[in-house]
C-alpha cells in the first residue's frame, strides 16, 4: 500500500464524511446498509484504522454485532437522496436497497459487500468494539443521545480501498 | 475554521503520527509528556476529533485520568533523539523535559501546555474515554499486550490547531 494512496484515501474519508456515507456490512443472511456522518481514521494497533459508530437502536447495530467486517462507501455522484432515505428508514421495514435503487457488489477481501456506485470503497475488518459508557462521557454530550440509544464503536482495520466509476 | 485547514491538518496527522508526536497533558500540578505513534482523526459527535491511546501502565495515563484536556505536536524539524526519549524514558523516573531539553508553551485554548517547538500544535478537550476491554479485541491484537497494559483510548474535541516556527 502506497503512503499517497492513503493519504489521498484519509483526506477523501475527512473532507466527505460530513455528507454522508454508507456504511454496509453482512452477517450470514442478514444484511444492511445506512448512512453515517462521522467516522475516524489514522493508524492505531500498527495498521491503518477507521472507526465507525452505530447507535444501539439501528437495525445495523444488530448486524455489526455478528459480522467479522464491514464496509463503507463514499459515492462520488449526488446520492443525497440514497443517502438521506438510507439515514432515515429501518432496514427492518424496509429492504433499503430496494427502496433507494441501491445495487451491492462483492467486495474484495472481506465478506460484507459494497455499494455498486462510482465511490470510494474502504473495506475493514472488525478489530476492536465498544459501546459508549455513558458515564464517560464529557457532559454536554448527553444532549446527543436523548432517546440513551449510545453508540457503539467500531475499530476496522482497513484491508482495501479503491475508488470504481 | 476552515475546511480547508481542516484537512491540512488531517493531511499532516496521517502522515506524521508513525514518525511520533508529543502527547503532552497537564492535571493540577502534574504534567508530562510521552511519544505518540498511532491516533486517529475525523469527526465525531458532530466536532473534529483527535483519538490517542494511553497504556495504562504509563505516568501519562494517571495524567490523563485527572485531565480536562491535552495537546499533541507534531514537530516539523528532526526530533527524533527527543521523540525516541519520550518514547521511552518514564516521567516518573526523570523530568523528560529536562532530559530531552523540552521547553513548553502555554496553549491557547487548554490548561496542558504545547511543545515549544517548530511544528503543528493541535489542543483538545477530553469528551470521551474508554479503557480496552480485552475481550472486545480481535484475536490477534492480544500480542500486542504481552503485559496486559491496554490503551485507554481518549477521544478529544479539537479546540484549535496552528503551526509554529
């Protein structure tokens, strides 16, 4: 892996995560994909490292808890409608990518697919998870989880990433 | 802040943090500072957001515990004699200050101080800590703690980032 890739890659994650990005991941039959806004990346355990949230409440967290990977994919055409319908809906009432016309494609090293868009694709290896104590939590940010659905995180050890047109 | 500074400052974390950053947190009367090599940055709970590990067998951490905040500088000449002191020297066994001739400077927005040094100075707050759990961390990272010192990762909101000469 080339030190320019990676930081092209760093600098693609930090300059779009705020627009949304979709976070897929497979476990068994059960599979999903939602928008997420924050995520993290850098180097942690000696390798490249994105960390991702999932709220509690998400019907992905369900998945994330039995899956060995996931992976999260940047579009790089307008998908502001993709992203805010798979922001908003429950995989659990809807089949998503049915609903916003979303096609996944196998990924290459991990077992949870991509998004079949022009994007970027990171795919991680779950490394290390945690769910938010909230007790640990500086004060102010409790305004953030009124309904105590925290999130949990998720460490992915990055195993690819490629953009796709 | 600027979008654009933003990402010059990710830019500069990626490509830096393998080659060590000082890690500097003050509580009360007790201050030190150790290297740094793993971090990771983006954005959480809605703020640009810088993530460090501390084992808990170093004098950092007891720091850290009692912190409000801390800062990290990245020093933009070679350091590396003082990088690899504070790597591995003790603040408990010596004033590394003093051994590695480190002078700090207050910073601008937090209690713990800068290195006073040519370089990019980035100060947090603490919103976030959680200590590893063992169990959480994927088989093979457990090699990484022979000792069974885990990191406690602190996540800090970016107060301020700037560049000295």
């Amino acid at each position: 892996m080339k030190e320019v890739d990676y930081l092209a890659l760093s600098e693609t994650v930090i300059e779009r995560i705020k627009n949304g990005a979709f976070l897929t991941v497979k476990a068994g039959d059960a599979l999903n994909t939602m928008t997420i806004g924050w995520a993290t990346i850098g180097f942690a355990w000696g390798n490249p490292t994105l960390m991702v949230m999932v709220r509690k409440s998400r019907h992905t967290f369900t998945i994330m808890e039995n899956a060995a990977d996931f992976t999260v994919t940047f579009p790089l055409t307008n998908m502001q409608k993709e992203i805010n319908l798979c922001g908003t809906k429950s995989g659990r009432d809807l089949d998503k990518f049915q609903a916003a016309n979303l096609k996944i494609r196998p990924a290459r090293k991990v077992i949870s697919p991509i998004i079949d868009t022009p994007g970027l694709h990171i795919e991680c290896t779950i490394v290390y998870k945690a769910a938010i104590d909230p007790a640990s939590l500086v004060k102010g940010h409790e305004k953030l989880y009124p309904r105590k659905d925290y999130h949990t995180l998720y460490f992915g050890e990055i195993q690819e990433w490629y953009k796709t047109n």
